[in-house]
C-alpha cells in the first residue's frame, strides 16, 4: 500500500465512528392478557466516545418505536342528495399500527430532510405511500387524515423534547404503549445527530404477544374459524336462554 494510502487511513481513523450508542429497555416482551391496560417502555442508553467531545453543534437523540405495519384503504365520504356516501379513495402500501417519535429537540431543528427521508424517521415518511398521486389529485390530504385520526386515537405520537440528556452522554425517555395494541414485533430505533446528520444508530425490538385464553382464542379464531364461528353461536344461544329463564324466575 503507499504511503500517502496509509496516511489517509491513520488521519480517517479516529474520525470514524468517533460517537456510538449503548443502549438498552426496561423490557423487550408485553404481554396482552385480558387485564392488559397498556404499559410503559424505558429506553436509555448512553454515548460511547473513542474521541474527545466534538466542538459545534450539540449531539441529539431521536428514538422512535414502530408497529406491525399493514396496508390499508382510506376512502373519503361525501354528501350527495342528503346522504353520506363513499367517494374517492386511496391505497396505503403500509402504515404502522403504532408509531411514536421522542427526540431532544425540535425534530426540525436536529434531522435534515435528507437524513429524514433515508432512515424514514417522522410520521410522514414511515407511512409508506407509493403511488397515491394517479389515485386522487389531493392525495397527500389523506394521509393527514390518517395521521389525525391516529394521532386521536393515540396511535401516533409526536413527543418532541422528551428526552432526557445529561451531559451530552447519558439519555433516557419512557414510552407508553396503548392498551390496543396490534399483536407483532415492535421496532426501537435510537438515532444519534450533529447537525442534522444521523452519526450513528442501534434497534431493538419488542416482542408483543397475546398469552392465556386470549391467545387460544386467537389461534382458534384464524385457524379454526369454522368451530370458532360455531363455538361462538352456541355461546350466543346458551347466553340468551339463560337471560331469559333469568328474567321468568323474577316474575313470578
């Protein structure tokens, strides 16, 4: 190798990867039982340095937790002659069940664009809608809609300055996970920036499952659908025929 090679490797060296993350979470298993009223996530970690702190712009974290995404339709209604009715609507590709953002800062401010649109970090961009535009000329305002109805139903989150960072090296947030939650594999994402670059970034997962009746209800349900459908009847039938002999023992 010459020599000029060898010096810009020795230069680059200490450069690269100077700021990474050691990260952990209180726990990476849920499970959903039918007491199951939500939970809440710690995710903490901290800055790894093989270099003296940086001078210029501060370090920032971004975390974002992701849902199983699935595709959807999003139709718009309109009212014609009085009555509400279906009119255009729009395919998304995949959109996550569950999507929160925490950040130190202003997302605005800590993630440019670019870096944005590469690692797919806000709301926007992890809706994943390919092709809507030949679907509806005003295409973009349905995934607003879907992002507001989401964010009402507490869905989506957007939890700008929540981090806690101490000292440019140790950090910690909590996220609170809803009690409708989609059975899956949650995706954590820790994101570090200086100026507006990603530097450096980690995933963890969280494994959400269904336990107890629930989940043999579940499996019966998608794999038996035909003893679940007739199991769900007789349960009807028993139900209402116990109401009823209820309600002739009162009055006599």
């Amino acid at each position: 190798m010459r020599w000029w090679a060898v010096l810009l490797l020795l230069c680059a060296g200490p450069l690269a990867a100077s700021e990474t993350i050691v990260a952990g979470l209180s726990q990476n298993r849920v499970a959903i039982t039918a007491q199951y009223d939500g939970s809440e996530i710690l995710v903490y970690g901290a800055v790894r340095r093989d270099a003296p702190l940086p001078k210029g712009h501060p370090l920032e974290v971004i975390v974002t937790v992701e849902g199983p995404a699935t595709p959807l339709v999003i139709r718009r209604k309109e009212r014609t002659a009085g009555i509400w009715v279906n009119a255009a609507a729009v395919t998304i590709d995949a959109a996550p069940s569950f999507y929160a953002v925490a950040t130190t800062a202003p997302l605005e401010d800590i993630l440019s664009a670019t870096e944005d649109l590469r690692h797919r970090i806000t709301l926007s961009n992890a809706i994943r809608a390919i092709g809507i535009s030949a679907e509806a000329a005003d295409s973009p305002e349905f995934v607003a809609a879907l992002e507001r109805i989401r964010m009402a139903e507490d869905r989506y989150r957007m939890s700008e300055g929540s981090i806690s960072f101490v000292e440019q090296t140790l950090f910690r947030t909590d996220v609170v996970l809803p009690s409708n939650l989609t059975e899956g594999d949650y995706r954590v994402r820790l994101f570090l920036t200086r100026g507006g670059k990603v530097i450096d970034k980690q995933e963890r997962v969280i494994n959400v499952r269904k336990t107890g009746i629930e989940r043999f209800l579940y499996n019966t349900a998608h794999d038996e659908p035909l003893a679940y459908g007739l199991a769900s009847l007789l349960l009807a039938v028993v139900a209402g025929w116990a109401a009823s002999a209820g309600f002739r023992l009162l009055r006599r």
